[in-house]
C-alpha cells in the first residue's frame, strides 16, 4: 500500500488533521493496519495512543494506554515553576505518568534533580522510558509510591509538584479522548478533590522549610483547593491561568 492510498482510508475517518500527523511518523502502514487506525480515529482514540508520542515543552515524550498522554494545559505547571528560577532544586513529583513534568523541569531547570512517584508499575516504566529518551538517568529516579502514603519518603525537597487526578467521578465535560487515559490518573473522590486533601496533609512531610508546592487544578476548583491547603498549614503564594485564561496551577508554601 502507498502512502497515498493509507492516507486516503485515513482521511475517511474524517479528520485530515490526524491522517497526515499519523502518516508523518507511521509512514509504512499495511491495509489491515490502516483501516484498523482508521476505526479507532472515529471511535475517539487520540493520534498520541496511536502514535505513541506527544510533544510537550518542547520535547517528544512517549505515552501508551497505561498513562495520561501530556497536555497543553500542563506546560503552565512548568512555567510556574521556572518563574521562580530555583537553584539547583531537588524535585518530588508526585503522579509522574510518562514523567513529562520532572524530564521538563530537570531540561529547563540548571542542576535540577528529583525523583519521579507512582503508583503504577506500567505507568512507572514509561517514564522510565521516557528518562532513557531525554538522557537524564542521572538526575531522575522513579520510584513507587501513593501521595496519600506520608511515609513515600524520608527526604526533603525544595520543590513539589503534582498533576493529580482532578476530575469528578460522572463529570460530563470529560471529552472523549480523555476515555481513552487511565481512569486512576482522572478521577478522584470527593467531588475530584480527595487527592489534593491527601497532599495537603502529607506534603509537608516531605517538602524543605523554604520549598514550595506546585499543583494543577481543574477549572473552578480554586477556591476549595485553598481551603484544603490552608486548613492543612499551607500559605497561598499564587495562582497561574493557562493560555485559555482559567486558573490552573495554584503555589503554595509552608
């Protein structure tokens, strides 16, 4: 089969856009092969679960079923950090997935370091993967672990940073792409707040006297989010909105 007559099947599946993302880095596509990509473009499947890569801060990062693929709205996670040029931090990030969030800072960030939690093994060896691709062994480990455990570590670290699980159990804004990602790196208790109850609590744990903490949020969670912190210690530093203009990253220090 030419590349011609895949991206026809392709293009059928009514979105032009993903057939020529698809056939720019799947360039050898049998007919099978092609009809089956074609079935799952119109079912909702991602082109990054079909490719297996998304490109995030400027980095090509590898993503599978097994992890949310990096998101656009997550880059202002970054900036918020390299905002405050820290100086050769120690990082913790909590819910790694393909590791995007630690790989972007210790590639941004002069002399970072840090350790990558989550408490999927598949999840786990992605962002392994994905450390290997970027050449930074180095300076990130990974390593298992549950944010609601306060026990995950004995170290302290200048800065912490999570994009946990925000999304209501029901919630009908959930796109159908998103029915694609892990259903344990989406959807949280309590109205999609329990996971910033359990590292508001267990956070202080783990975070230097001088650090601070970086999480996402969903888009009206602002205001209960500060009160989680608050009531667990925490002082608002700030908030960062993303290019859409909703607030999606909230700072906070002990």
């Amino acid at each position: 089969m030419t590349i011609n007559q895949a991206f026809e099947i392709l293009k059928k599946s009514g979105d032009i856009h993903a057939a020529k993302i698809i056939i720019e880095n799947m360039p050898k596509i049998g007919w099978l092969r092609a009809h089956y990509i074609a079935h799952k473009l119109r079912t909702g499947t991602p082109v990054a679960k079909i490719i297996h890569q998304k490109w995030f801060y400027g980095l090509r990062f590898y993503t599978n079923k097994h992890t949310l693929d990096p998101r656009p709205d997550t880059e202002t996670l970054i900036e918020s950090v390299i905002y405050d040029k820290p100086k050769s931090p120690k990082i913790l990030d909590l819910g790694t997935g393909t590791g995007c969030i630690i790989i972007s800072l210790v590639k941004n960030i002069p002399s970072a370091t840090g350790i990558g939690v989550d408490i999927s093994w598949r999840a786990r060896q992605v962002a392994k993967k994905n450390i290997k691709i970027h050449n930074v062994q180095n300076q990130i480990k990974i390593k298992s672990g549950n944010f609601a455990n306060k026990n995950l570590t004995n170290e302290k670290f200048d800065i912490v940073v999570s994009n946990p699980p925000y999304i209501a159990h029901n919630d009908p804004r959930v796109d159908i792409g998103a029915k694609h990602d892990p259903k344990i790196a989406l959807y949280a208790k309590h109205n999609g707040l329990d996971a910033y109850e359990q590292i508001a609590k267990n956070a202080k744990h783990w975070i230097a006297n001088d650090g601070r903490i970086y999480v996402e949020i969903g888009s009206g969670q602002e205001k209960d989010i500060r009160k989680i912190f608050k009531k667990n210690g925490w002082q608002y530093v700030r908030s960062n909105k993303d290019l859409t203009g909703i607030v999606r990253v909230l700072v906070f220090k002990i």
